[in-house]
C-alpha cells in the first residue's frame, strides 16, 4: 500500500512539477486492520461474540476455532469467575481437561511476539507451563497488563496466550463475573472462584458472513 501511495505521488509530481511544489506531502495511508474470525459463544446467560486474531496469533487461533469446528465446547461451561474488585476480574470456561474434548496441546504464542494485550475483553489461553495451553480459556474484564509477556521478569515471564476481544456480550461477561460462587468448591486459590451453578456454553460456531447480494 506505502509504495503505491508513493508511485502515485511521483507519478503527479512529474506531471505536474508546479502542483507538486505547493502540495502539501501525501498523508501516510494508514495498513489495514488485521484479519479476524467472528465466533458467537451462545450461553444459558446470553450470547458472546468473539473476533479472534488469525493473523496476529495463527497458532491459538487455530486451535480455538478446531474446537469450535469439531463441537467440542457445545455443552462445557464457564465454571470460574475471578471477582478481583467490583466489575474487574476475569471468567474462565471450556473443557477443564475432559479427555473426550479435549486436543492436544499447543505452543505458547506471548504477547511479546504477537502485540496483542489483555485488555478489557480480552480472550486468552488458560495454562500451567507454557506449552500447556488446550481446551480451557478466559475473558477479562477490565484491563490486566500483569498477564502480558514481560522478559524482564524472572522465572516463569512468558504471561498467557491472548488471541482475540469479545465485540459484543461483554454485559453477559460481567453477569458472568458476578455470578454466585460455592465457598467450598475448587483446590487452593481456586477455592471460592468456582461457579455455582456453572454457566453452559450451549453452542459455539463460526459467524458466517452473509453472502453478497446477487448482480441483477
């Protein structure tokens, strides 16, 4: 695009030597957004649309949409929710490591290298060690840099796997947050987070974009 900008800029310049001179420069055009995929989450709480980044994280990406494809996130939940402070935590679902859902693992895609950043809205991959990543992930509500990639961090630094933003339900998402939760339920820190009753995921499937009118 920068260099067709710039052969048509010459191109006037040489035709027009006199206009070129009181023209003010060309504006630098601006790239085109990143391609993304459109993915409606419907739940029992209502619908979550999800615009993933196939560009900026092809490998994550990827591997959501396999699940999506294949079915394997009809009938799983979103069984966590992260309440940190009012309207600011994080929801988790998917297929917390049922053997018939869930696929094999995937390389850890940082944020380092993508670009992307967890955001309010944000969906990423779920992990322990990087390279752990499957069926499981969250959305965050509110913005959480702390999840991002930082090297100059010691030990484990390579942050989580964000591959994509939800473009519309994020009321649905903060229902969700601020969803009852069992005292008892769920190991360690993870006590008191769990959904109670668990939120279903009812359906997940690509957003088919509607076909061009026909030419008359």
């Amino acid at each position: 695009m920068t260099r067709r900008f710039a052969a048509l800029a010459l191109i006037l310049a040489l035709a027009a030597p006199a206009f070129a001179q009181d023209a003010a420069p060309a504006p630098t055009p601006t790239p085109p957004p990143a391609e993304t995929v459109a993915v409606v989450l419907e739940t029992s709480a209502g619908a979550i649309t999800l615009a993933l980044e196939k560009e900026r994280a092809p490998v994550t990406t990827a591997n959501f949409l396999r699940y999506v494809d294949q079915k394997k996130l009809d009938g799983t939940t979103f069984y966590r929710a992260v309440n940190v402070v009012a309207d600011f935590g994080l929801i988790q679902g998917g297929t917390i490591g049922e053997a018939k859902r869930t696929l094999p693992p995937i390389a850890h895609e940082p944020t380092s290298t993508t670009g992307l950043t967890h955001t309010d809205g944000t969906i990423s991959m779920a992990r322990a060690e990087p390279g752990t990543a499957a069926g499981d992930f969250f959305i965050t509500v509110g913005d959480m840099p702390s999840m991002d990639a930082d090297p100059s961090q010691p030990g484990d630094n390579a942050g989580y796997a964000a591959f994509g933003h939800v473009i519309a339900g994020m009321d649905v998402v903060r229902g969700i947050l601020a969803a009852p939760t069992s005292p008892t339920e769920g190991e360690g820190s993870m006590i008191g987070q769990m959904l109670s009753p668990r939120i279903t995921i009812l359906s997940a499937r690509r957003v088919v974009p509607a076909p061009p009118p026909s030419a008359r």
